[in-house]
C-alpha cells in the first residue's frame, strides 16, 4: 500500500499528550494507513480502528486534538475510506466530538454528502447511515439547518444513479424528521425559520403571482413519475412495474413533509 509520506509538521503536536505519542512519528505512522489513496484491507481496517479507540480511551483530549487539526489531514481521509464500515464508525465518534470552526464542520458534512455522488455501493449507504448517526450532536445541528448543505441535498435527488437518490431520501428522512422545517414559526415563536421562507412555496395565490412549488417538491415529484427501471414476471405471465425502494423513500419524506401539519403544502404535494 502506497501512503502519503509527507507528515505533518511538528508544530502540530503541541496540543497532543504525551501519553498518546511518546514519540512524535508513531501517531502519524498509524494514521498515513488512512492516508492514501489506495483501497483499505477490511481485515487491517478493523484492527486500525481498535488500536485507535485504544488512543481515544487512553487520552481523549490529546487524540482528538490531533484528528482535528486539519493540518494532519485525518478527517478528510476518514471520510474518503468510508466505504469501510470499520472506518465509518470511527468517523462517527470524530465528528461526534465538538469543533470550534463551523466552516470546517460544514465542509465535512458537504463531503460526506457529496460520498454518496461519488463512492460505489457501500460508500453511499455508510455516507446515508453517518449523517444519520452524527445528526444527534447538538454541535452539528446548525450545520444540517444551513442552505448551503440542504441544497446539497437537494441536488443529489436529480442524479441519474437509483442508489445516490436512495441514499439522499434516506438521510432527508431523517433530518425533516428531526427538524421540522416546514412548519413556520407562528405567533409567539422566536423569529422566523429561514430555510422554510426560502424553500417553501408562497402560503397565498394570486392571477399576478402563482405559488411556485418548492424546491425538493419538484424533484420529489420528478421521483415519483421516473418510476421503476425493473420489471417483475408475475405468476401466471403479467409484467409488473414495483413501486420500487426509491420512490418508497420519496413518498416517506412526503409523509413527514404532510406530518408538520401545514394544509398549503399537503395541498401542493396531493396532485
């Protein structure tokens, strides 16, 4: 396997104890395995992953001070070898930890996002199953609530591939779930919910301006009418077309949008 062999500097390892790296190459010798372009041993990965929540045992502080330094480049390799569930779950725990620089978290969680566009099969459903997991740190939430990683997603259900679409709808499902954005703040409610005003279509409608349907409305709806590219031989000789896995997920996430209770969206979603 071939790694990076440019290591971090030695600034860097100011902030690590030594109790986790008596010598200062041993940490960065560890972590040049996730370093590298080259596809990861399932079998090494498991062992990679024990010794590390052996470090994180030992001297919470220090290691974490190390993995999020982006100097040491650690978290950007995690995410890149999240096809390995082994990998997937230390990336869980790292971004579980608070961060204090929000456009960090935030280019984290675009590129987890963006995994699921370009990783093959597992990659996708890992990069579905850690927002779902880290999703539950409060440090993130802002995060998840920002426009920019919301169209991110968005953008993704106009993908050509059935399993990025998939994999988008099912962490949709359970961020909408979670934070009810389309649900505006009534009377008595502290300011207004941003993201609702603009994805939102218009509460009214007039001959002048027509309500406009909202943004994820529109490829939800081009979701459902793509249909099933497969086709089931029934047993006496009919051929179906399965509502399909997909399209399940899209009518899920318009269960949750109706859910919020509010009749101008049901409306708009009913046709």
């Amino acid at each position: 396997m071939q790694t990076d062999d440019s290591h971090p500097s030695e600034s860097t390892y100011s902030a690590v104890d030594e109790e986790v790296a008596p010598n200062k190459h041993i940490i960065d010798v560890l972590f040049d395995f996730v370093r590298t372009d080259e596809e990861l041993n399932s079998v090494l990965c498991g062992y990679f992953t024990k010794f590390l929540n052996s470090l994180m045992n030992r001297n919470r502080k220090g290691f974490f001070a190390y993995v999020h330094d982006p100097k040491n480049r650690v978290i950007e390799s995690l995410i890149k070898h999240a096809y390995n569930r082994s990998i997937s779950d230390v990336l869980i725990k790292v971004l579980y930890e608070n961060m204090d620089n929000p456009e960090k978290k935030k280019g984290y969680i675009l590129s987890i996002i963006n995994s699921m566009r370009t990783q093959e099969y597992e990659g996708k459903l890992n990069s579905a199953i850690i927002l779902s997991e880290v999703i539950e740190a409060k440090h993130l939430w802002e995060t998840f609530k920002s426009e920019e990683v919301n169209l991110k997603l968005f953008e993704l259900l106009e993908s050509d591939d059935d399993l990025t679409v998939r994999a988008a709808l099912t962490f949709l499902n359970v961020l909408y779930k979670k934070f009810p954005f389309y649900e505006r703040k009534g009377p008595g409610r502290q300011g207004s919910d941003d993201f609702a005003d603009t994805y939102l279509p218009p509460t009214g409608r007039t001959d002048e301006a027509p309500a406009q349907p909202a943004a994820c409305f529109s490829a939800i709806e081009a979701i459902i009418d793509r249909g099933s590219r497969d086709r089931l031989e029934q047993q006496y000789g009919a051929t179906i077309e399965p509502f399909g896995a997909t399209r399940m997920q899209a009518a899920k996430l318009i269960t949750n949008i109706i859910a919020q209770g509010n009749t101008q969206h049901a409306l708009s979603l009913a046709p």
